[in-house]
C-alpha cells in the first residue's frame, strides 16, 4: 500500500484552483446566509427581527459605540467607557467583542443602520471562514475545486454557525481562524512563510482570543496527525513541532496586550454562576448532526448531508489509504467523545464551564468532519460498497436521533431530500470519474482484434464494424469491442453516458440538497430563538426619540444624563447616547454590580446586566443631572400602550467631585438596607424607613412570601405603612415579580425570578397623602417575597439641602480628557475627594502635587484623600494587564524581527554560496 508523504503535499500549496475554490465558497456561503433569512423573514429582508439574546443586548451596542469612537462622537477612548457603568473599563470589553478587523467596517454605514452593519459583518465573517476552509481543503490535498468550495461552504454554514454564533458574531472569528491556523501548520510542515504564520495567528487571537484558543488546539491536534501520517524522520517531526509551538507562541505573545488585560478583566468582573457540566444523552447529540434540529443546550455539529455521508464513507473507502482512514476517523471520535467528557470539555473552554451554551468547540468537530469528508472525495467519489455502508450509518444515526426532543417536524421532509440529493449526486459523480478513466485509457484498453481492424483501414475492417457503419453507427475509434473481445453488436454511441453532462448534473444536485437543507436549518433556528429567547427591535423610532432627547439635554462632564428606566436594550447608554447605570458585559466589574445592587438596584444574567436606577438620592450620588423617561417598549410587551415622546426631567445635583468632611466613615461596609446605604453615601439621613403590614387580599397577614392567588379569588396583596405626608414612596422588594401601585398612583412593574437570574430593582410609587397612611397594592404573577424595610419614604427638602452642601463644598470645575478626570477643589479642602465613578481596578490618583497612587476607596466608589493643601485632583485610568501584556508583545515584536533577519541573513549566504561542480546528464524525455 502506498504510503502517504508529507514533501507531496505539501510542497506547492493551492494557487488558482484554491482561489476559485475560496471564491466559490465565500459566494455560496453569502447567498445561502441571505437566502436563509429571506425565508425566515427575518431582518434585513422580512419584520421578524434578528436580534435576541446576546446580540441585541451586547453586539450591536457595542458596535455603536465603535462607531462612535471612531467618528469622534463618544464618551471616553479605548480605555475608559464613560457611557455605561457610571465610567467602565473599555479596553476588555474592545477585546472580547470588538478587535476583529471585520468591525471597523461599521464606520462605512450611517449610524441609524448600526443593525445593518453588524448583519452585514456576520456575513462577511461566515463568508469568508467558509473561503478559508475551501482553500485549506485544497493544501491538505488536491483534489476539484469546486468540491472544495462546496465542502468550504458546508463548514461556514455549519450547525453551529447558523444556530449559536450567528448571533455570537465575535465567536465567528474562530470559525475563520480555524482552518487559517491549520493552512499555518502546513506552512510549518513545508517550511514556508513563518513571518506570514506569525501574523495570522496573532490577528486570530486579537480577533476573538477565546474562539482562537479553540482553534488552537484543534489546528494543533490535526498538525500532530500531519506528522503521524507522514513519512518524515523522528527528527523532522520533533523539529517541525517545535517550529509550529515557536509560532504559536510568537503569535500570541503579540496579541498579549489585549489577551492581558482581557484577562485580568476577567478576574476583576462580577462572578457569574457556577455551573456544573453534564453531557447530553447520545440521542441528542446525534440528532444534531442532521438538519433543521435546534436546542441551545446540546452541540450544533449539522454540516450538511453530503459532508455527513463523505465522512461516514471514509472508514470504509478502500481507495484511501488505511492510515488515513484510521488516522482521521480516531480524530473525529476522539474530539466527539471529548464534547462529552468533563475534564476535556473543561480543557477546550479553557478550564471554566461557560454560563451559556456549554459546546462553543462544537465548530471544531464540524471542521474535523468536513476534512475528513475532503479526503474521502479528494481519492474519487467513495464506490458502492462504501456509500452503502454510509447510508447505513446515517440510517442508524436518525432512528437514533429520532427519539430526541430536537428533532423538529420538518427535518422529516428535509432529510430524505437532502439525502436524494447527497447520493445522487455522488454516484453521477463516481459514473463521471469511471468515464473519465476509461477515455484516459484509450488505445490501451481495446482489443488487439480492434486495433489490428482499425490499422487495416476501410477495406480490412471487421464485419461487425461494417454492419454498424451500414447502421449509420459510425466508430471512428474502433471502440466496439467489449472486455477486450471483438463484438459482433453495434455500441449505440448515444447511449453511453457523456461525462460532459454527469459533472454539471451531479454539482445541481449536490448543491441543490446543501442549498435546501442549510436554508431550512438556518430558517428553523432563527424561528426558533425568536420563540425561545428574549429579542429587541432594530433601530426605529424610539431609539431615535431616544437619542434625540438625551442630546438636547446633554452636557458632559458638568452632570449625567440618565437614558432612563424603561431600558430599550441592556446597553441603552452605548446605543442612544448618554451616561448611565445601564451595563451589560461578560465583565462587568465585581464592584459596580455589588454597590448598586448595595443601593437598591436591579439586574439580570446574575449580575452581570445592572440597570438604571430611577431614584433622587442616587441620582445626586452619581451626578444626574438630567433623567429620560420613555414608555414602554411595545416590542417588549404586547400590553404596553402606543408610544409616545419621551419626557425628560432635570434636577441640582453635585459636581462629579465632590468632597466629604475629615471624620467621615470610609471604611464600614453596607448593611441590608438600601435605603440606609444610600445615606452612607450621601452623608446625611433623609429616609424614613417605617415599619410595614403586608396582608393577602382576604386580610390574612403574609409573613414571608408572596403567592400568586387562586383563580377566582381577589388578587391584591396589601402593604401598608405610616410616613410623613408629602414624602415620597419608594418600594424595595428585588425578589418580587409582578405590579405595584399606590392608591391613586401610577402602576410599578417589578421583575425577578425563581432561579435568581434576575432581580427587580427599587421604584418611586408616588407621594405620601396628607393622612399620612401609605397603601401599596401588589398584584403578583410569580411567587415572591417583600423583605423587611422595603417600603422607605424620602424626605425632599433634607435631600436638596445635602444637595447644596455638596455642591458647595465640592469641585469648582471638572475636566474629563478620555481617561483623565482633572478637577479644581476649593482652597483648604480637606477630608476625602470623592469621585462619582466605581473604584474599578486601575485607577490611580494624585492629590495636588503628591505622587500618583492607588485610588482609594468610599463605598465602591473612587476616593483621594484630602490635607487642605491641595486645589487639584488628577485620576487616571489604566487597565489592569495592559503593561503586562505590552512587555510581553515588545518582547514577542523583538524575537520575530530578530528572526526574520536571522532566516534573511542565513538565506542570503546560502545564495551567494557557489554549488560544487557536477557533471550532469540531460532528462531523459520519454514520459517528461
């Protein structure tokens, strides 16, 4: 058997058959992630919007905010997000979801169509992974071109594709980066380009570093493969594996100074939950290898029928070597079985369960199986024998799957076409091919009877050549014999099938499948994440009124403008402008979520999304100058009346910096009441905090919890309490779901839930009646809790009064310069300068003249303690990791350049070295 050798492979990689390929791929796979959604109806083509989940809340909020970064519009620089936090750090949050090249194309659209702009960039995402994968089929392995850019398109468009990252758009940079590291291992194996490899892998680890992990891995099992089915010496093999880890960690130590800070952003956010994995049952996991399945919780591994049917052919192929075929099957079982075992599902998400969907490696599986569908029909289409066995296989696999919850209804219609489709095509394919061979065969393969009749021209030739030519079946070849032998019956010419038409026919219906079943799953996911998850409008009217109002009243850094309560998305501050408590990132800072959850505020995805806070005394805390208050959002609820404008109140607040007395305490922490934490704050008492009756609506007295009541049965749930008139209400209760209204107020809605993925934060229920007699009714939908001290009752005129206090004892002027708060202090201050922004790690300060330092701390949030000699304030932010990460990429910078020159030099003296004189001979010719 013949072996394979690495030198064949490769020593010339894919020039135009691999750049027709990769445009082949990137075209089909654009066309076919448009078309998907067209039938979907989804957004650009249809009402039914695209953005759920993480997309609408996170992407797309961001992306704005890069196109306001980059037009010069926003509030901070890369380091400091002034917008969303009350002042977070940017640069991890640029790293997790912004580095990619592909991103800074949002600059190119209006910012209206910021929706629009980041569909457009998932496209080109997907669209050039599929390209990329193409030509990589081709370096691996010649083979046909248009093969490989079906089989390129089969792998961007995968199950996991379409099903998870489509709305993950920056884990669509490790769908491109995965066939791109593996295109620089075979550099490595050829000795080629490593400049150009060292570049690609750090532009894959600074485009999405936690994909690129992935990616890195699996680029490195297949190279480990490359080289266990090669033919190179134990030598080579060692000195290959060193240059591809010398690569690797060239690259990386390059995207360092963002991979570093990205990092310590990391340990600095609030924590999530913990979670604990559990491998799905075998039914599921095979059901998602067919189209049209769909659950968040299992492996999205569908690449298409075709791509299923070629990779189950492999072990059964004959015309592949064995060790190829042992070699590649053991690799796609093994990363199989590694989806499914904890300490690799551990090992491949980089030694933390993620919070979301537990197989985000899922695409390299689909990348094992398109390669190894690729070296299945890069040897010819896989014969009877083995597309039988193929079949069999998928046979068993859906009468497995089909006892599994994912399998959707019209996977029953799909698949029997796509699986027509699939082995049509591939045996008009494998018929082409035995045409092929036979026309290549030529004189060689006819009889000598033949040739000896064909040599003795017209008047030597055989009866039976005669008889046809009177038939009007003219042979001008001789070719009527068969097996060898003279043939006596006339071979009808039009009979035979021509391989000019097999070819075509068979691209029709291979592509024909892929076409209608990667369509109909893209469609099935996309109808299905709408049903199963939370989904926000595209840019409309009401962020536009939104946008609108907060620029009219603008005025950054002398107060805040609060986007407001009635959140759009959880990022409404980096959509519609403004700086607000409104927060949403996998790295929300541990102190932000723990102080305003502190101060009575709410929060979804288990602190990680804190949300505005609609309250005077934080309002003053935090410089609010100016608050939006939108209706509802009808998208959100059917319920919610017609839009109007949105209204927007002002108020005094103090300046950003303020300054509080010498004595004041600074290092007591908060206690369980949020009205009292706001006190500490704000150094002055101006709550009252009465003792409350909460009774069902029959009068029975509710001691813990708060139940949804019978049907039937009267639905108010009464809390009641004592208050000075013309206070005003707040309710504090973030374990309660449902509406809250006081007599003759406006009606409150509270969220949370019973898994604590949410709590609802503090609301004003209007003012205190002269009786004095607050009476709250609650109107639960879900089973909660009012915990004690929930109701407080602020006093207006205390709360003005420490207002002017501040205001009169805190900054003159403040100056906000990107990541640089300057601010001039009265004379003789002295105590603590305190600054209206979380103390999150990396904030250092000065003091007048003094050394710049660590900033301290009051109550979360940034303090400079004060002598009295000091007029100034200066703060400046730095991330955390930044200069960790920016010696570790001069280093990294270095050693490349250094050899770089070293392989010029040595190439240089290598050219100018004479060759020893040797006597040669000319080629021998024959067959040349």
């Amino acid at each position: 058997m013949e072996r394979p050798t690495l030198r064949k492979a490769v020593s010339r990689g894919p020039s135009r058959p691999g750049q027709a390929a990769a445009l082949l791929a990137s075209l089909l796979t654009a066309a076919l992630f448009c078309a998907a959604d067209a039938v979907a109806r989804c957004y650009p083509f249809g009402p039914r919007t695209r953005s759920v989940n993480d997309l609408g809340n996170q992407y797309v909020p961001f992306h704005a905010h890069l196109w306001d970064l980059l037009h010069g519009r926003a509030d901070g620089n890369l380091l400091i997000n002034w917008q969303s936090g009350y002042g977070s750090s940017f640069l991890p949050d640029l790293g997790t979801y912004l580095s990619s090249p592909f991103a800074l194309l949002v600059a190119l659209f209006p910012r209206d169509e910021i929706d629009l702009a980041v569909y457009v960039i998932t496209g080109l995402k997907t669209a050039c992974a599929g390209a990329a994968m193409a030509w990589l089929l081709l370096a691996l392995r010649p083979g046909r071109w248009w093969a490989a850019g079906l089989l390129g398109t089969s792998y961007a468009l995968c199950g996991w594709s379409v099903a998870v990252a489509s709305y993950n758009p920056m884990w669509l940079d490790g769908l491109l980066a995965l066939p791109l590291f593996c295109l620089v291992g075979e550099w490595t194996l050829a000795g080629r380009r490593p400049l150009l490899g060292v570049l690609v892998v750090a532009l894959g680890w600074i485009a999405n570093f936690y994909t690129a992990y992935m990616a890195t891995l699996a680029a490195g099992l297949l190279l480990l493969l490359r080289l266990a089915l090669g033919d190179l010496a134990l030598r080579r093999r060692v000195a290959v594996a060193g240059r591809a880890a010398g690569t690797v960690a060239l690259g990386v130590g390059l995207a360092a100074p963002l991979v570093t800070v990205v990092w310590a952003g990391t340990r600095h956010a609030y924590p999530g939950r913990v979670v604990d994995f559990a491998p799905v049952p075998a039914r599921d996991l095979l059901a998602r290898l067919l189209p049209t399945t769909y659950t968040f919780a299992s492996p999205a591994l569908y690449v298409g029928t075709a791509a299923l049917l070629l990779a189950l052919a492999l072990p059964f192929d004959r015309r592949v070597p064995g060790r190829i075929r042992i070699g590649w099957t053991a690799l796609a079982l093994a990363v199989a079985l590694s989806l499914q075992w904890g300490p690799t599902h551990l090992l491949w998400h980089a030694f933390a369960t993620p919070q979301g969907s537990a197989y985000r490696q899922a695409f390299v599986l689909c990348a094992l199986l398109v390669m190894a569908a690729w070296q299945t029909l890069s040897h010819g289409p896989p014969d009877a024998r083995a597309l039988a066995a193929a079949t069999g296989l998928l046979a068993v696999i859906t009468a497995v799957a089909s006892r599994s919850v994912v399998v959707h209804p019209v996977m029953w219609l799909v698949l029997p076409l796509a699986v027509t489709g699939a082995l049509g095509g591939l045996i008009l394919l494998g018929r082409a091919e035995r045409a092929e061979r036979t026309e290549r065969a030529g004189p060689a393969e006819r009889s000598e009877p033949a040739e000896r009749a064909e040599r003795t021209g017209p008047a030597g030739r055989s009866e039976a050549a005669g008889r046809s030519e009177r038939a009007g079946l003219a042979d001008p070849t001789g070719r009527f014999s068969r097996l060898g032998r003279p043939s006596d019956r006339p071979v009808r010419v039009a009979r035979r099938p021509r391989r000019a038409l097999l070819v075509p026919l068979a691209v029709v219906l291979l592509f024909g499948g892929q076409f209608g079943e990667t369509v109909a799953t893209s469609a099935v996911a996309s109808r299905l994440r709408l049903g199963n998850m939370d989904d926000y409008a595209p840019w409309g009217a009401r962020q536009r009124a939104q946008a609108d109002a907060i620029a009219r009243v603008d005025d950054w850094p002398a107060h805040r403008t609060e986007p407001g309560r009635e959140q759009t998305v959880g990022n409404d501050p980096l959509l519609v402008g403004g700086q607000g408590a409104q927060y949403y990132s996998s790295l929300t800072s541990d102190v932000l979520s723990r102080t305003l959850t502190a101060l009575g505020d709410g929060w979804t995805s288990r602190g990680r999304s804190v949300q505005s806070l609609d309250n005077d005394v934080t309002d003053a805390l935090f410089s609010v100058g100016a608050r939006v208050h939108s209706p509802p959002d009808p998208h959100q609820s059917l319920s919610a009346p017609p839009g109007g404008a949105p209204t927007v109140t002002r108020a005094q607040v103090p300046p950003l910096v303020t300054v509080r007395p010498p004595g004041t305490d600074t290092r007591s922490g908060f206690g369980p009441s949020p009205y009292r934490n706001q006190e500490l704050l704000l150094g002055t008492r101006v709550y009252t905090v009465p003792r409350v009756t909460v009774r069902a609506a029959d009068g029975t007295p509710v001691r813990r919890f708060v139940g949804v009541p019978a049907e039937g049965t009267a639905s108010g749930v009464k809390v009641t309490a004592r208050c000075r008139a013309g206070t005003e209400v707040y309710l504090w209760a973030p374990h309660y779901s449902g509406t809250a209204r006081l007599d003759g107020g406006p009606e409150a809605r509270f969220r949370t839930d019973a898994r604590v993925t949410k709590i609802a934060a503090m609301r004003p229920l209007g003012t205190v009646p002269a009786s004095g007699r607050v009476r709250i009714v609650l109107t639960p939908d879900l089973r909660g809790r009012i915990p004690d001290g929930a109701v407080g009752c602020l006093d207006t005129a205390r709360l003005h009064g420490a207002v002017q206090r501040l205001t009169a004892t805190g900054a003159t002027r403040v100056h906000v310069s990107g990541a640089t708060v300057e601010a001039s202090l009265p004379p003789g201050s002295a105590g603590t300068a305190v600054v209206a922004a979380p103390r999150i790690a990396g904030w250092r300060c000065a003091a007048g003249a003094g050394p710049v330092v660590a900033a301290g701390g009051f109550h979360g949030l940034i303090a400079v303690p004060l002598d009295g000699s000091a007029t100034t304030v200066r703060c400046v932010f730095r991330p955390p990791g930044l200069r960790l990460g920016s010696a570790i990429g001069a280093t990294a910078l270095l050693v490349t350049l250094l050899t770089c020159a070293f392989t010029a030099l040595r190439g240089r003296r290598a050219a100018r070295t004479p060759l020893p004189s040797t006597t040669t001979t000319a080629p021998d010719r024959v067959g040349a």
